[in-house]
C-alpha cells in the first residue's frame, strides 16, 4: 500500500464527512466547527470554500447540482451555483449563498454530525449533543421530497454509515459504543436486525466506507489510523497516520482507488502539522460509486 500523503494541508478545526462528486469530480468535506464546505480537485487542485448557515455535519452532491447539507437545526439545500470562492493554499470562505430548509428541526444543545447518501437517494443523517450526553442523538432518514422518517432515536454521537455492495446491509458507529454495527435491510429499505459487527479497541470508530469487495474502512478518532475490515468482520489492514484523531475516509480520484481522510484538531493540546489536513492514500483500492442526493 502506497504511504499516506497530503492532498490538501489545513487547519480545519473538526474535518469531516468526505464524499466523492462523480459529476463534478471532486472531494467534497466540510469543517463541522468552523462552519465551512470545502471542494478539493485532485486534477487540477483547484478548492473553493462555502460558508454555511450553522455548524455542519456533512455535505453531499444533489443529483441535479447543488449541495445537501446536514446543520444544526436541520438539513438544507443549496444550489448548483453555491460552489463557493476559489482558493489556492487556503483562502477566506466565500460569502452567503442562497439556501432553503428541506426539513428544519432546532433542538437546544444539539448539531449535526456525519450523514450519508443511501442507494435509493435518500439522506440518512445523524445528530449529537455537544456535551455527547447519551441517548442525545438521532438518526434519521430524509427522502427527496423532504419526508422524515426517524430511525435511531437514542445514540449518543451518530457518526459513519455505508451500505454493503448488494445494497442487503447497512453498516453503522455511535462512537462511544466502540462498535460498528451492522443491520439488514426490510422491504421498505429500513434497518432490522443490529447486530455487532466489530469492536474497536484502540480509539473510537468513527466514518466509514465500503469498498467494493464489501470490506469496511473505518477512521479511529484518538487511534491514529484507519482500518479494513472483511465483510465477516474480520481485521484485514491497518493504515498508520501521522495525526491522532483522523474522523472519516472515502474513495476517490480516477478509478475511485484513492482513500481520502479527513482529520481533526479540535481538543488536542499539541496537534500534529497535518491535524486538520485532507490526508490521502493513493491506490488503496476500490470504492463503489456514492449516489447523489435525489432531492
């Protein structure tokens, strides 16, 4: 495996939630505490930065341009022309964009966290307490005509969620649980039957992907690495990083064989250089096209 390199060095302050933009190709990854959405492309290395409304949880690619966003008080569209400012080496975020509430749910003391793009194009979004109380958080499926239907009403920190190659499972990390659990999927395409999946000892789970072979990655906040996992739950790789809270993974590039990571500063009192930068592991393997967002 190819060593770990720096696709885009920065300070975010609690990177997260990378995805790859199939129509755009692009990374897209957001700065949940510094309320910014972030486009990284590897071609040509080309970045632009969007402000949001609130503090973000996650950001993906609407099947007809635009942005669906994962925020404080609910889940928001933007449009295609939201792209953000240019930036070279890092520059000021680009100004107000127009944005519309698809479902808008404020809660005290509570933000968004990490979301994910299921087959069918539906959103399915988690939240936390700040103070990561147990029991605080939620996930919730967003279908694209804004429809809410609540999943998991008692998770303290909702964090990465993949879908298995034959779209029959979704794999799922409450982080403090150490767990990534797995669950069947019913008729209607809802989660049954959670079961364990894998114990993490060495830090907390937090995103993950699926490959295409069905292995599950998955970054380990304060455990300074990502890990593979086969599809019986079974330890297969472990990528080392320089930075010890790297939060989420995804693959993209040409071919989708680039693992791309996303890392953190935020509660470290002496940060590594590249906490907060967009690592990547060039040829890692092979990731499944991630759908857009159908609303």
């Amino acid at each position: 495996m190819t060593a770990v390199e720096v696709a885009v060095r920065a300070h975010a302050a609690l990177g997260e939630g990378p995805t790859w933009d199939s129509a755009a190709d692009r990374l897209i990854w957001v700065d949940i505490l510094g309320s910014r959405v972030h486009t990284y492309d590897p071609a040509t290395g080309r970045r632009t930065v969007l402000a949001t409304e609130q503090h973000v949880g996650a950001a993906k690619p609407r099947a007809g341009g635009g942005l669906v966003v994962n925020l404080r008080d609910g889940v928001g569209l933007y449009p295609p022309a939201a792209s953000g400012a240019s930036t070279g080496a890092g520059g000021p975020a680009g100004g107000p964009a127009p944005f519309r509430w698809l479902h808008h749910d404020p809660v005290p003391g509570r933000r968004a966290n990490d979301a994910a793009v299921a087959p069918d194009g539906s959103l399915w979004c988690g939240t936390m307490r700040y103070d990561e109380a147990p029991g605080g958080g939620t996930l919730t499926r967003i279908a694209p005509d804004g429809t809410v239907r609540p999943l998991l009403d008692d998770v303290a920190v909702s964090n990465g969620t993949g879908w298995s190659p034959d779209g029959r499972r979704v794999y799922y990390v409450d982080s403090p649980t150490r767990r990534i659990d797995v669950f069947d999927l019913d008729d209607d395409r809802l989660p049954v039957n959670r079961r364990a999946f894998t114990t993490v000892e060495d830090g907390f789970p937090d995103g993950l992907t699926v490959d295409a072979q069905g292995g599950v990655w998955v970054a380990l906040w304060d455990g300074g690495a990502v890990r593979r996992y086969t599809p019986d739950g079974a330890l297969d790789r472990v990528v080392p990083l320089p930075v010890r809270r790297p939060t989420a993974c995804a693959f993209g590039g040409t071919g989708r064989t680039d693992l791309y990571i996303t890392t953190a500063r935020t509660g470290l009192a002496r940060p590594h250089p590249l906490s907060g930068s967009l690592l990547v592991v060039p040829g890692a393997g092979k990731g499944l096209p991630q759908p857009p967002f159908a609303g």
